[in-house]
DNA sequence: TCCGATCTATTTTTT
DNA sequence: ATAGATCGGA
C-alpha cells in the first residue's frame, strides 16, 4: 500500500486530511473531483475508519461502481467491499426494505418506473373520465414528481391554496385528486414509485426516531457526490442522517447543475454554508483533464450565467487544438460530416474509436448520426435511449416475476394478465378494476379466492382467472426453493411467451426473443456472481434468489446492463446528460441549433436558459483535447422537414478558441444558405436535396419518380437495401408501396417518405 | 374476443 | 417515422 496523499496536489490533499466535521469540496469540471472523495474513503479507512460506517452517495450506479472499484484497487478488496456505496435510490430502497414495515409497507414492496407510473395514470384517468390531453400524463406524473421532491403529500396538496389555484388556472383543477388516487393505488399495491424512495426515506426519520438514530449512529462518515444535483428530499435526508456526527462531506460544481428540471435545487450548495456554520470549504481549481483552448472557451461561456459561485478553472495542459466547427445543410449531412472528421482523426492520427464521443442534446438526434457512422464502416455505441429493460418483451418478462414477488402488484398483473392470450378478455378486466375499488383490494385477491363478490363474471372466465391465480401463486412458492435464474427459466417456460412469439416468426418477434434470452443470461449471471457484503441487504443472503435479481434490476435502467465495454472499441454516443462525469480524447457535440440546444422549452426564463448553457458547459468540459461542434440549417423533426438557425451558444464562445471553417467550403455553403430560392425550395420538396449535396464521397442517392415505379420491380432503399416491390395502393401523396427487402421482411413504405431507386424494370 | 385499420403523440434531459 | 392506443367489424 503506497502513501495516498503523495499522490495527490494541495488543494485535493488538504481535502483528504480534514477527515472530522462537515466539508464542502467545490470542485471545477475535470479538477479530479472523483479522485478527492475516492482518497478521502480509503483515507479514512487506512486511519482505521470501520468500512461499514461510512456511507457514500452518487446519482447513477455508474458513477459508484467506478468509484467502489477504485477504492478497492487503492486499499483492497476486504476493506472496500463492505462500504455503503450506491445512488440515493437504491440505498434508500434498502432502507425501506429494511424498515419499510414502519410504514405499512411489506419487504416486498415493488418499485414502480415511469413506464408505470404513467400507466397507472392513464388508468385513474379514464376511471375519473378525464380527458388525456388536457391531463397529459407525463405532465401530470412531472407535477406530482415536483410535489413529492419538495415533500409535498397528495393532501398538502390539496391543500395548499396557490397549488390549487395553480391548477385551476391552468385548466387542470383536478390534478390534485388524480394525486390523491395515484398514492392510494400505489399503497394498494405494495409499490413506491421513484420519487416514493425519497418521500417515504423521508417519513421514516421524521416520524420514527429510533430508526433515524440506529442509521446516524451507523453511518459516522457521510459523503455525497454531485451535491449540486439533489433536491429537497434528498437534502433533508442527508441533513437528519448527518446530524449526529456531523462528518459530512459534500462534492460538487455549482457549474454543472443540470438537473433543476427534475427538482434538484442549487440552493443546497449555499444551505450548506448556513446549516454547517463551523464547515470547511476547498476548491479544487486545476483541470487535468483539458487542453488550455477547452477550459478557457467552456470558462468563457459560462462566465454568462448570472447565477454562479465564483471560481477560477485553470490548467497546466498544453494549448491544444482550437475548438472546430462544422456546418450542414441537413441533419443527415451532419452526420456525414461528423463522420467524415472522425475517420479523419482516425486515419491521420492513429487513434482508436473510443477516443471519439458524439453528445447530443436529445436521443432522437441520434438517428441521422448512426446511419452516417454505419455508412462510413465506425464501430459505434449507443447510451440510453430505450433502454433494454424497458422493451415490451423485457418488461412483459420482468412483469411475471414481479407479480411472482408482490401478487399486489397491479401494472405488472394488468399487463400479463391476458399476455400470452388467456381469452381474460377488457370486459373481465374492467369489471375486477370496479370490484378492487369498491372492495378496497387487489385484484389477485380478488381471483385468488373467488367468493359471492365475483358473481358479474360468468363461469368459464372465473376458472380462466383462477388457473392464472393458480399459477402465479404455484411460482411464488418456489422463490425461495430455486435460485434466480432456474425459477426464471421455469416461468419462461410455462407461460408460454417463447412459444407466443415464436409462433409471430418475423424478424421483430426473432429480435424479441433474443432480447428474452439475454434477459435470461443475465438472470444466469446474477445467479453465479459472488454476493458481496451489503448488496443483499444487511450482511449478505446465502441464495440469490429472483426477489434478488429484482430488487437490483428495478433502480438499474440505464447502460449499467453487461459492461463489455473495456476491451470493445466503439464511438460512444450519448446524450450530454448521461455523459457528465465521463470524459473523451475527442468530443463532437452535435445539433447546436436554437429551439433544440438551447432546447424550446427552455428559452423562456433566465433559470431555464442558464441550466441549457451549463449543460453546454458540461459537454464542452468531458473532452481532453480536441472538441468539435456541428450545426444543420435544416432537419427532421416530427417527420417533417424545419430550418434552423445556428445556436446562441456558438457564438459565446470567444472566437479565437474556433477554427473558421476552409474558406472554399465556407464560401460554398455560405452561398447554398444565403441563396432564398434553395430555403424554399426545400421547404417544399418532399425529399431533402441534402443527401445528394453533401461532398461525402458517398454515391449520391437519388430517388426515382414516384409514378414510373411497377409491381415487380426490383428498387434500392437507402436504409433497407435493395428489394422487390409486392404491391402499389392509393395515389398521389398517398400512394404506398409494401417491399420486401431479403433479410428484414416486408416494409410498408409511404412514398411521400421513403425514397426508392429502380434498379432494374 | 380477436384482428386489422386508423389515429395520435412523440422530442428534453433520468433515478 | 413509428410505436402504441383506439375503434369497428367479423
């Protein structure tokens, strides 16, 4: 064991030895942040600091299964381990498990995620015959999101008077009562949603003060990363958990706060200073991570933002090169371009593919961006976007064991109750929803034991209902007799979705089956990891059980799934919020149009603008050494076509950091985008001119005329390939063909859209 | 009850 | 462009 603090320059080391009291660490982008709070722990721990009472706080499982593996690798695995390391989700959801039943709630409460949030929104809805667009879902879960971030119960709700009158004035007087069902159908169904993990931690200490005081005495060292990020719930929550012993030691950058839209509060940062009056504050100033051309423009740029600490980022780097930037006529020209570049960088400098990142400013961007790496042959991978565990197939899944572990579980029942097919027809369905209400419980329950209350529901369906009971309750039973991924595979099984999907036999229900066997090797892995101390509750399970799995799969959404990421060599893609805390060679950050990045939504208030312009902070401050940023004057949005003009953003960064465009190609795009007639032509051409513009050595693509094509013919689509024309319908902007192309099956193509050559006649 | 046709929202970011 | 929801007919 080599002396840590060698290791370490003043400002961080200073922040490592004031092991006793509150500390504060504000820490500039790349100033080696991670670095302070990983040598802090094993600080602590070489003084003889019990692994078991320190606990520590990050946002995503990422950020603290990196930071584990870090401490592990400075002071050993032993020791390591046994820390409390995770995001606040999962460790308060292991508190809940734990004293949950103070509460009323069971250990084997489910975690509800957005996915069914919003379901069982849309539900309430229609049972109050609310209309779906006035209360839009996601906006309706968004406010009750925000209520509970800030504490708020459905009847604080309801009786606040400016919350209602809020709503009334919006035209949504209701939404507090939606509120008041949506608790009580969670209740009903041993479920917390996301924002419940938070709340109910919350309730917990307030209401039960020997609980609180068993995890302050356990917990002596309390540290928090990305402090900048929490909101109220979580403040509080680490303030009572703190405020025994006081060593609380928070890390964060007011300057990449970018969270405020989902309650996070930078006022936290500035609480700290009043609620720890004797507190120690560092800064740590000194980048390691960029070039001198990088810090300076992304300082610049955020030197725009009223609302700031002040502080000064510098760094020792070399100069580097200046900050590029790229004009497209279209989106998909974008992606050329970027693609272009990179196999530039590639080929002139030798370097490997995942020393690129793409950043956009939201997932559909990506699409235009991937056809243009596939083309150009650039390994790629996409983070986030749909993730795997929300796919249809995968939830569908996951739904029978959740159902399996909590036969309460409501949205997991209602989505399987009739998949695969059990003739358990809507009729039956609405008929038990009426029932479970006016009897206050559950609709397994309710079919479980079919009594006098089900005498609506004809014969035949009740033996449908209760061989489903059966069923489920014939698996619960064997949770604790079969590990994991056995009772996995035994579910699978009798079901029958294998069997339902392989009967489907197209390419998107092969594509699904495989997504149930990866589903399925990872149950198998899980199985056969090694428990480590903690991640089964208290001090570990001898069996790791499918309740397990679940427990640990319900807060993992993101790319946390198989990391085979070290060796792999890739071009990373992502949006710039699931790339804080990461950082690249080379960066494009991508879309730098008004109304998209600063976003629409955004430019309304000064707060909102200001959160967008530290998000491009963020962006600017993960590269190393060279950043590129890209702009289109025209793209898809909705299926159709829009212009665009450059981002605000472009121009606040100081010019002598950008590296003007080659003045011939400048001069040639400058005429394309001054040129009135090429703007409006454009507008109303149905395919953009862009594809075949571009200067890419790509072979222009040009589609033939819509009326000349014939059954029979063979034609190439630029995304599908080539492939046969089976059939022509309807005319005019209307007139569809349906394609089939060998290797992906049938298309039906709108040819208003799609463009298609003829190959032969 | 099932199937296909039609309609509609989706695009801000995530635990 | 596309997935999902909804509706109407068999």
């Amino acid at each position: 064991m080599t002396d840590l603090l060698t290791q370490l320059n003043d400002a961080q080391r200073e922040a490592v030895i004031h092991t006793e009291g509150p500390v504060m660490i504000i820490a500039g982008a790349g100033s080696g942040k991670t670095r302070a709070l990983t040598y802090r722990i094993a600080h602590l721990l070489q003084r003889g600091a019990d692994p078991f009472s320190i606990l520590a706080l990050t946002f995503t499982n990422k950020a603290a299964r990196e930071m584990k593996e870090r401490i592990m690798s400075l002071i050993g695995d032993r020791e390591g381990r046994n820390v409390w390391m995770g995001t606040f989700h999962s460790v308060f959801a292991r508190i809940l498990r734990a004293e949950g039943h103070h509460l009323g709630y069971p250990q084997n409460f489910t975690i509800y995620d957005t996915d069914d949030s919003k379901r069982l929104i849309r539900g309430i809805l229609s049972e109050l015959n609310l209309d779906q667009k006035v209360y839009n879902p996601s906006y309706i879960l968004h406010r009750i999101s925000n209520a509970k971030s800030n504490l708020f119960s459905a009847t604080d709700y309801l009786n606040n008077p400016e919350v209602q009158t809020a709503d009334a004035a919006a035209g949504k007087p209701l939404t507090g009562e939606i509120f008041r069902t949506y608790s009580a159908r969670l209740k009903r169904a041993d479920a917390m949603d996301f924002d419940d993990l938070l709340y109910n931690t919350n309730l917990l200490f307030r209401d039960f003060p020997e609980v609180l005081y068993k995890y302050q005495h356990r917990f002596r060292y309390i540290l928090v990363d990305e402090y900048q990020d929490t909101n109220h719930a979580q403040y509080l929550i680490i303030k009572r958990m703190a405020a025994l012993h006081e060593n609380i030691t928070v890390v964060g950058d007011d300057a990449q706060s970018i969270y405020a839209f989902r309650g996070a509060n930078i006022q936290n940062i500035l609480n700290f200073k009043v609620d720890y009056p004797d507190h120690r504050l560092f800064r740590l100033e000194q980048n390691y991570r960029s070039t001198k051309v990088i810090v300076n423009a992304a300082n610049g740029v955020i030197a725009k933002n009223k609302d700031q600490i002040k502080k000064t980022v510098w760094t020792d780097n070399d100069e580097g090169m200046p900050i590029s930037l790229l004009r497209a006529t279209s989106d998909n020209e974008e992606g050329t371009l970027v693609a272009n570049s990179i196999f530039g960088f590639k080929m002139s400098k030798q370097l490997p593919n995942k020393h690129f990142a793409i950043l956009y400013r939201t997932n559909a961007q990506s699409r235009s961006i991937e056809e243009a790496l596939r083309r150009q042959g650039i390994p790629y991978k996409i983070y986030g976007g749909l993730s795997f565990y929300s796919r249809k197939e995968v939830k569908d899944l996951l739904s029978y064991f959740r159902l399996v572990i909590n036969p309460n579980d409501e949205e997991a029942l209602l989505r399987i109750i009739n998949y695969p097919a059990r003739g358990i027809g809507k009729t039956t369905i609405e008929k038990l929803q009426v029932l479970s209400n006016d009897h206050q419980c559950s609709i397994m329950e309710l079919i479980s034991k079919p009594d006098h209350r089900l005498t609506e529901i004809n014969r035949g369906t009740i033996t449908k209902l209760t061989d489903f009971a059966t069923m489920i309750r014939s698996f619960a039973v064997k949770l604790d007799k079969m590990n994991a991924f056995e009772l996995a595979e035994h579910i699978t099984k009798s079901v029958g979705i294998m069997a339902a999907l392989k009967e489907e036999d197209n390419i998107e229900s092969v594509n699904r089956i495989e997504n149930i066997e990866e589903l399925l090797n990872a149950i198998m892995e899980f199985a056969e990891r090694e428990p480590v101390a903690g991640e089964l509750g208290e001090e570990g399970v001898p069996q790791r059980s499918l309740g397990h799995f679940m427990q640990e799969v319900a807060l993992l959404t993101d790319a946390d799934k198989n990391d085979d990421s070290e060796n792999a060599d890739y071009v990373s893609l992502m949006t710039i919020h699931a790339a804080k805390g990461l950082e690249f060679p080379y960066v494009y950050i991508v879309g730098l149009e008004e109304n998209l990045f600063p976003s629409i939504q955004s430019i309304g208030t000064r707060s909102e603008l200001e959160e967008e312009r530290r998000l491009f902070y963020v962006a600017l401050t993960r590269a190393e050494e060279k950043v590129t940023i890209s702009y289109a004057e025209s793209r898809y949005r909705w299926g159709s076509l829009s212009l665009s003009e450059p981002s605000r953003f472009i121009e606040e960064i100081d010019i002598q950091y950008i590296e003007s465009p080659k003045k011939n190609q400048q001069d040639f795009r400058q005429k394309q985008a001054l040129s009135g007639l090429d703007a409006f032509q454009r507008k109303l051409m149905p395919t953009p001119p862009a594809a075949s513009k571009n200067e890419s050595n790509d072979e222009p693509f040009e589609a033939s005329d819509v009326d000349s094509l014939q059954n029979g013919m063979t034609v190439e689509h630029q995304k599908f390939g080539t492939g046969k024309i089976i059939q022509l319908e309807g005319a005019g902007a209307n007139k569809k063909a349906t394609v089939f192309f060998p290797g992906i099956g049938q298309k039906q193509l709108l040819l208003k859209f799609a463009k298609l050559k003829i190959c032969d006649a």
